[in-house]
C-alpha cells in the first residue's frame, strides 16, 4: 500500500529524516512512535506532499507519488489528520465536516450521515460551533472531516496531543472503527498505549531515522529497548 523508500527531509542544513524507510500494507495498521522533535510531523508532511524529499521515494499502491503536489495525493486517497487537529473553531461542526469534502464537491446527505452514525456527538453538537467542543470531540471532528475526504490511507499526526486517557481511549476505538473499514492507518505517535490500541505493526523513529520495527505486541508491549528509545 504505501513504501518510503529511503527519504532524506529537512530544513534547510537541518537533516531531519534521514534515510527513513518502511512499508505499510492496508490490513495492517501501523504506528511510528518517536519523542518530541523525532522527525513525526516531518514526516506526516512529507508524506501529504508538504515538504519535499531531498532523496529517496514515496510509493502509493505501486506508482511513485514522490513528485506528486498535496491536492492529487488527497485526490489518490492520502489523507492527513494534521497536528493539532486544526478544525476551524468559528465555524460550525456540519461545515467543518462539509469543508473535507471539498475535494468531490458538495457532500452527499449519505456521506454526511456514514459519518455522523460513526461519530453520533458530530450529529449531536452539529450545529455548534467547533470551537465549543472538547478536545476529544475536535479530535473527532477533525477524523470526521478527514473521512469525508474519502481516504484510502489516513495519516494521523498524533492525534492524542492535549487529551485525557479517556478521551485517547475513544479516538482510538473511533480509529479502529475506521480501519475496519477498509481504510489504511499510519499512525505517528508518541503515546504509547494509543499505538498498541490501533496498530499491528509499530516503527521505532528516533532522531529522523527508523532504527526498530515489528509486530506491535511485541515491540510495543515487552520490550524494554523499544521503551528506552521512547523515553519511558
Ligand atoms: N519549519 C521548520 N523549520 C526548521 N526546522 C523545523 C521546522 N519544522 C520542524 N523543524 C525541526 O525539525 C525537527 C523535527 O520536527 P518535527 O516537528 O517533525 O518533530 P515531531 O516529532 O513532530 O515533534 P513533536 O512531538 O514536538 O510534534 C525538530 O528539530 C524541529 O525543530
Ligand atoms: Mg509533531
């Protein structure tokens, strides 16, 4: 589904990810875990079209997406639920929702519903504006727009930033659901129980590089190196 074939990104003279390579199949949800300033955004941005690669490749179902601008990765299916969430406080939840389907035109009363019987406080707080919800409703929100868009591989940048076990406990079941879908799951993070509630097959990201990687349970759960590299 998605190969980074041995990607140079970075900022100037900064290197951030540095020849960063991993392959992610559909029915295999993964997880790249990395501390602050471990390359994870870099990386989501990378991979949306966002920032360029100095070197090496992004492939999407076997074409090469590495030239490709952000707007024809969206319409390929790589979509990104941005740091931060980035929902648009003023406006509405409906329009926040409608505003991610702007890539196939005006939504569909079908589309709009899938996603409000996935997410039923999205049909609730409808009208309200979405800066009146919680940071786990933006979180929501911000996979509700997200799904509108109609993804065939979703991009999470850390999605449990400023959230409350609990809350990170729901947008993990609400990621899962999504995956049961038929949607692939990249999923950058640094919090560790959100990963091994969502993903199979974990990436260890430190300092721009891929250094570990494996099946979830056992990188994630049992293995006090991988714990090192996290910091915990
Ligand atoms: N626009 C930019 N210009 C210059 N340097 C940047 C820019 N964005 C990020 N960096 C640097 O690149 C490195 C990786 O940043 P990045 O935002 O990808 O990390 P991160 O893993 O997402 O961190 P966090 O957990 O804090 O979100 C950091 O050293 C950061 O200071
Ligand atoms: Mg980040």
């Amino acid at each position: 589904m998605l190969e980074i074939r041995d990607i140079d990104v970075g900022y100037g003279g900064l290197r951030v990810l540095q020849e960063f390579s991993i392959r992610i199949a559909r029915e295999r949800p993964a997880a790249v875990l990395g501390t602050n300033g471990a390359g994870k955004t870099t990386l989501c941005r990378t991979l949306s079209g966002l920032l360029p690669v100095r070197r090496g490749q992004i492939l999407f179902d076997g074409e090469d997406v590495t030239a490709l601008g952000s707007a024809e990765r969206v319409r390929r299916g790589i979509v990104q639920v941005p740091e931060g969430r980035q929902v648009f406080p003023e406006m509405s939840v409906l329009d926040n929702l409608r505003l991610g389907a702007f890539v196939h035109g005006e939504p569909s009363r079908e589309e709009i519903a899938e996603v409000h019987a996935l997410f039923p406080i999205l049909a609730e707080r409808s009208r309200q504006n979405a800066g009146l919800l919680s940071g786990g409703e933006q979180q929501m929100l911000a996979l509700g727009r997200a799904l509108m868009t109609r993804p065939r591989l979703l991009i999470l940048d850390e999605p449990s930033q400023g959230l409350a076990p609990k809350a990170v406990d729901q947008v993990g079941e609400a990621v899962r659901r999504i995956a049961a879908r038929g949607v692939a799951i990249l999923l950058v993070e640094q919090n560790l129980a959100l990963a091994e509630m969502v993903a199979e097959h974990a990436f260890i990201l430190e300092t721009g590089r891929c250094v570990r990687d494996g099946p979830a349970a056992e990188l994630l759960s049992g293995d006090a190196l991988a714990k090192s590299y996290l910091g915990i």
